[in-house]
C-alpha cells in the first residue's frame, strides 16, 4: 500500500470553519436545552467520513446536558438563565467544550443518517408495551420450566434455601428489589418469606417425583393417567409461579443457566464418546445395553 493510499484513507480533521460551527450548535442547544434533529443534521458537515460510532454525536450532546428532541413542538424545556449575556455563554461553550480535531473526526456520516433515523422512529404505543411485557413473561416462564426440569436447577434453586438460613447471607445478594439499605426486622420477614416460599417449591417438586414413578407404572388406567398429568401440570405452573413471585436476581440466574450448559457440553460429549465405542464394536446399542447392565 503506497502512502498515497493511506492518506487517503485516513479520515479528514476538521476545519477551523467546520470547528466553529459544531461549537455554535452545542452552543444553541446549551442555551436551549435542546437541538432538533433537523438543526444536527443540517450543521454537520458533508465530508466526514469516520465509522467508529455512530453514538458518539451523542454521547457529546449527552456529556453537554443537551436534549435531542423531534420537533420544536414537542418540547417543554424549563429554561434557567435565559437571559444570560451571551458573549458569556459562548465564553463558558468554549471552556467546557474543547472539542478537538481527533474528537471531530469521529463525527461521521453515518452518524447524520442515524439521527434522521432516530428522528422517524415513534414511540412504544400501549399496545406495544403490553406485547413486550408479554413476551418477557414468556421468556421468564419458558427460563423457570426448563430451570424445573431438570435435577441440577432444582438443586441450584434448594441451596439458595440453604444460603438464606445463613443470617450473613444479604437477601440483596440473590433477589431484585430489595433495598441494600434494610432495616434488620424488614429483612428478616422478607427472608422467611422467601423461606418459606423455596420450601413449598421443595414440596412440590417432591410430589410431582412421586406421581413421575406413578406414570411409569404398567398398571394405570385411563382416568389415572390423565388426572396424574393434569395434576402434574398444575403443580409445575404453581412451581414457575413461585420462582417468578421470588424476583431471583438476575447473576442468580444466569449462574443457574451456564450450570446447565455445562452439564448440556458433558452429555453431548458422553454421546459422541458413545457412538464411537458402537462404531468400533459394530453393534447396535440395544444388543450391547444387557451387557452392560448384567456387568
């Protein structure tokens, strides 16, 4: 690559001309309290090509206390100072801007095409909430059915029962909304509440094993089996009903969940391991299972 190529790929610094007119922009918005995104747009420059962020305009306008809003009429702006001398404002702009060449280099194209983007798109509509809140629920639900199903989540959900019986454990630590900043009597109502509420999860999981070796059973008759899964069911919904009402935290969770990765990459592997000892012995895994079984 000749140097010729690299200059020209290097992005352009800013004019002083280019300098003074984002320094007259923030200054607009400083004494406004906001810019529209039609003012932003028509005092970037044309020539600015940098693609390192597209935020960084932003950042900028949020690091100035600056509002980017869509319109002028939707904005309702307590104004302080107003009257300010504005040889002063300018002044106070300049001192706390400081917007250098390198910093102006990272206002880009791409970021006048995003703020007109911004600009178009609308708000979240009340129907639109309710579907997203919708769809959180059932991904929670979805999370606290598969935790459910399986030994290791249930185990990981009983010993943070065993942690909360530890008074040094902060109930903080486990569960959202709560206060890091309790009164002890507070706390310890919350905590054998939420006691109480992991025991009666312990209960039920207990239950739903004993109707699960029921199931298993050859002596069933119809109406057994459906009213065992109905009742199966409902004790798995009123399972995911606790652990949701828990408000476990979130690194509580996620911890719950690469557990369950982990143990998920282990199976995966014992599988492969397992096809290939029938490759090399030749037979059916149905032949070779009473062997191993009897061993």
């Amino acid at each position: 690559m000749t140097d010729k190529d690299t200059k020209q790929r290097r992005d352009p610094v800013l004019s002083k001309h280019e300098m003074d007119d984002i320094k007259r922009l923030i200054t607009v918005g400083k004494e406004k309290g906001y810019l529209t995104y039609d003012e932003v747009n028509e005092a970037l420059p044309d020539d600015l090509v940098s693609p390192d962020k597209l935020d960084d305009m932003m950042m900028i306008f949020d690091e100035m206390d600056i509002e980017i809003v869509d319109s002028e009429q939707q904005v309702q702006v307590v104004r302080d100072g107003v009257g300010a001398d504005a040889d002063v404002l300018m002044e106070e702009d300049e001192d706390d801007l400081h917007i250098d060449a390198d910093a102006g280099t990272r206002v880009t194209d791409p970021v006048k095409m995003y703020l007109r983007e911004m600009g178009q798109v609308s708000l979240l509509t009340r129907e639109g909430e309710v579907e997203i809140a919708k769809r959180i629920e059932a991904g929670e639900r979805e999370v606290f059915n598969a935790i459910m199903e399986s030994s290791i989540g249930i185990k990981e959900i009983m010993s943070l029962k065993e942690k909360l019986e530890n008074e040094n454990f902060r109930l903080c630590e486990a569960l959202r909304e709560v206060e890091e900043e309790i009164s002890p009597e507070e706390e310890a109502s919350q905590r054998s509440r939420v006691i109480c509420m992991l025991e009666e999860v312990q209960r039920l999981d207990e239950v739903n094993k004993l109707m699960q070796t029921r199931l298993l059973g050859q002596n069933l008759t119809r109406d057994e089996d459906f009213v065992l899964k109905s009742q199966l069911q409902q004790n798995k919904e009123r399972i995911v009903n606790l652990l949701k009402g828990l408000h476990l935290g979130r690194r509580h969770i996620d911890n719950i969940i690469d557990k369950l990765h982990l143990k998920l990459n282990e199976i995966e592997n014992w599988e492969k391991d397992l096809e290939d000892c029938l490759l090399r012995c030749g037979k059916p895994f149905q032949e070779l299972k009473p062997l191993y079984d009897a061993s």
